[in-house]
C-alpha cells in the first residue's frame, strides 16, 4: 500500500550520517531535554556525525526528513504532529529511515497506532526516580555490548501498558525486586530494538535526569543506539522468545574441551586461547534447532580464525567435528567457500548480504543456525545469508553436537550467550 502523497520506490540504503533530534512537548516537558540535547550534539561531534534539533513539527515533510538518517524523539510528550507530518514520518520509516525514543517518547501520541507500534509500548505510570537494577539481556548489540550485565543506575522507571517483547527484541529490562513501585513484575523491559515497516526503531526508557545524560555508561548506551538505528552498525533486532542457554556468561558446565587450547572466561565472555582444539556442548545433542550466538574478532585485519560446528558425534578429538560435522566460518579473509557466513569449503555465503551485514573486527555479531533436517541457514545480524542443504551420505545435520573452534595461538575470537530454541521436529531428536 502506498501512502498518501507518496511517490512509490524502492528503500533506499542510508549512508549519510545527519540525525535530527525532536524535542516538542505538548504536556509535561522534562528539564533534562537541554541535557539530552547536548548530549547528542557531543555525540556527534566525537564519532562523525551531524546533528541538528527542532521543536518545529515543520520540520515533518518528506524533503527535510529525507536527509536525516535517524530522527531522534527526546522525551517528547503528547500530541506533537498534525496528520499531514505524521504521514510524512510514516513514509521517512517505509523508505529506510530510524527512529531512536528517548524516555517520555512512549509518552507521545496515543492515538496514532503506527507511533505505538513504531516506539513499542506507552507509558503507563511511573513510581519516584530511585536506584534500581538493569539486568542487560543482549550483549551483542551496540547499545548493550559495552554495560555489564548487571547495570546500577538512578532515573525514573516506568511503568509500560504492555510488554513489547512479541514485537521487539528486548535489549535490557528492570529487574523490580532492585527498586520500589514497578509493575510488569518479572518481564519489564526498559530498552529495545525492530525493524519496523521498513525502517529501524531503537528505545531506551532511561533519560529522566539531567544526570543522565552526562553519565558515561548511559551515553555509550545512547551512542550505540543511535549507531543501529541509523545503519551504521548492524545487529539482530528480530524478537526473540523460547531460547534457553547453553553458555549464559557464568559457567561452562556442560561443556568439553577438544584437543589443544582453551577458552577464557572473563566478563560474561569466552575468548579462544590456543589450539587447534574445540569447546564442545557435550551435555547433549540436538536434532531440530536454532542455535543463536553472539561473536567478535580481535584482530583489526579480521584474521582471527574459527568457526561453530555442528551435526558432529561425540568425541574428545576436534578433528572428528571436522570429518563428521559442519563448519560456519567466522574469519573474513579466505577464499568465499571459506569465509564468514560459509560453510566451510561446501558453500559460500551470499556475499553481497553478508557484507551488508557484517560488523568490523572489535564488534560484536550475532549468528542465528537454524537446522531443520539436513538443511542449515545462517542468519548474520538478523540478515540471511546462506542457506544449504546436506547430501553428502557420510554427514548429517539431522542429529549431532555443538562446538565453537579455538584455532591458534594467533587467532582471538570471543563468543557470548550461546543459546538454543528447540523446533516441533525436535521431540523426535536429541538424546540427553
């Protein structure tokens, strides 16, 4: 459906770097706006982008929203668009363009459904600003990866009229039993991310002090926010629901070490030492799955070699998963047959996609393997990038284990929150 006063063409890929911070308020405005802006403008001034404000709902029309790779709501409030520029941001959305909602964002425009499902959730009610707990549920995406995955910090907490997690993916959420006056009891989520009717939309619920905004942890939260809503770093920000995890950051239990090397643990992470070996999920194998991971290279020439195996039987020799099982590549400098997002030398990944998708050495990726039978896809950062199907007699994805490869000494590749969906087929598979 086109809409009105639209000129129908396809999405176009955002290269520039301009953001537009919009910050009028038609009830209660915040003292904070000043700070939040300042803070963007310090934002931009540091990692390369523009950045320009309003308060002017003028400002709403297709040609000037059209340079703008991101359009931020700063604790905006109320009515603050006329139809005309609301329909004017539903087409800047349709044609690529990001959303980030700062706070009382989800305190704006009520009666205007595309704006609720664009920002989430609405704001129901809050209790006094106090300290509380976030508990950090991605560490992969770029406005999470760098907080702890317990995270103290003071603001005003709100409360939501609903969950978005069936519609978002849910980076962090309030744990209530840190604080007084929350409820959404045990699923609270304070920050998320969607690809939304063709665009991206980042919120955070934090921004009520001035405090904020000058704090470093919340500003690189902000930084990596904007960072994925204006494309210019990449992330999975597909919902997520049923994943429970092989490795949540606290232990190895379950797992074997393969031949030579080792895995650090430190901070939630897992960082290859050695090899050429193999840490292997020996509790028990899977047969119908999605196998989601969370990744990063060392190296600034992202030469750092390994890779996750799967469909392999159980052996304390690495080189059985080789023979036996399936390789999906993470280095980024061999041959296409053998790079990231292959399976390794059986089918390359689309490559044109995958560098779309892919995050530079010193970020964080996230890899979906979704097994069903003897077919294998690989989603990078949310995008699909390979999809393969075994018909080699001595192989089988239909059952097997799960490894992720220590490659050498010279070779650093970390890996965080390796979870798992089992799929209907599964009832059949797996033993354990």
């Amino acid at each position: 459906m086109t809409l009105p006063g639209s000129t129908p063409r396809a999405p176009v890929e955002r290269t520039d770097s301009r953001v537009l911070v919009f910050s009028k308020t038609a009830g209660f405005r915040h003292d904070s706006i000043p700070h939040g802006i300042a803070a963007v403008q310090d934002l931009g001034r540091q990692h390369g982008f523009t950045v320009d404000t309003t308060e002017d709902a003028a400002a709403f029309t297709d040609t000037r929203l059209a340079r703008y790779a991101a359009v931020v709501f700063l604790s905006t409030t109320g009515d603050v668009l006329r139809p005309a520029q609301q329909q004017a941001f539903e087409r800047y959305i349709a044609r690529g363009g990001g959303y980030a909602g700062v706070h009382a964002a989800a305190d704006t425009e009520y009666d205007w459904p595309f704006y609720g499902g664009l920002a989430g959730a609405y704001f129901h009610s809050h209790p006094a600003v106090q300290p509380a707990t976030v508990r950090v549920e991605d560490r992969a995406h770029p406005a999470t990866a760098r907080l702890p995955a317990a995270w103290g910090r003071t603001d005003e907490w709100y409360n939501y009229r609903s969950s978005p997690r069936t519609r978002a993916h849910v980076l962090a959420a309030l744990d209530e039993s840190t604080y007084s006056g929350g409820t959404m009891r045990d699923d609270h989520p304070i920050a998320w991310c969607q690809e939304y009717r063709g665009g991206r939309a980042f919120y955070t619920g934090g921004g009520h002090t001035a405090e904020s905004f000058s704090d470093p942890a919340f500003r690189t939260h902000l930084l990596g926010g904007l960072r994925w809503a204006t494309g210019a770093a990449q992330a999975d920000c597909r919902p997520e629901n049923g994943y429970r995890a092989l490795f949540d950051g606290t232990s190895t239990r379950g797992w074997k070490q393969a031949g030579p090397g080792s895995f650090t643990l430190e901070d939630g992470t897992l960082t290859s030492d050695g090899g050429m070996g193999m840490l292997w999920y020996a509790a028990r194998e899977f047969a119908s799955y999605s196998l989601k991971l969370d990744w990063k290279m060392s190296g600034a020439d992202g030469d750092d070699n390994s890779g996750v195996f799967l469909g392999f039987p159980p052996s304390d020799d690495p080189w059985s998963a080789v023979n036996n099982g399936y390789e999906i590549q993470i280095d980024a400098t061999d041959a296409p047959d053998r790079t990231t997002g292959s399976v390794y030398a059986f089918r390359a990944a689309d490559l044109k996609a995958r560098d779309a998708a892919l995050n530079p050495p010193g970020e964080w990726n996230t890899y979906e393997l979704r097994v069903e039978g003897e077919r294998l896809r690989v989603h990078l950062n949310g995008r699909a990038i390979n999809d393969f199907t075994n018909t080699d007699p001595a192989r089988s994805l239909r059952q097997g284990h799960i490894g992720i490869q220590n490659h050498g000494d010279q070779d650093r590749v970390s890996f965080r929150n390796i979870r798992v969906k089992e799929l209907a087929a599964a009832a059949k598979g797996g033993r354990g």
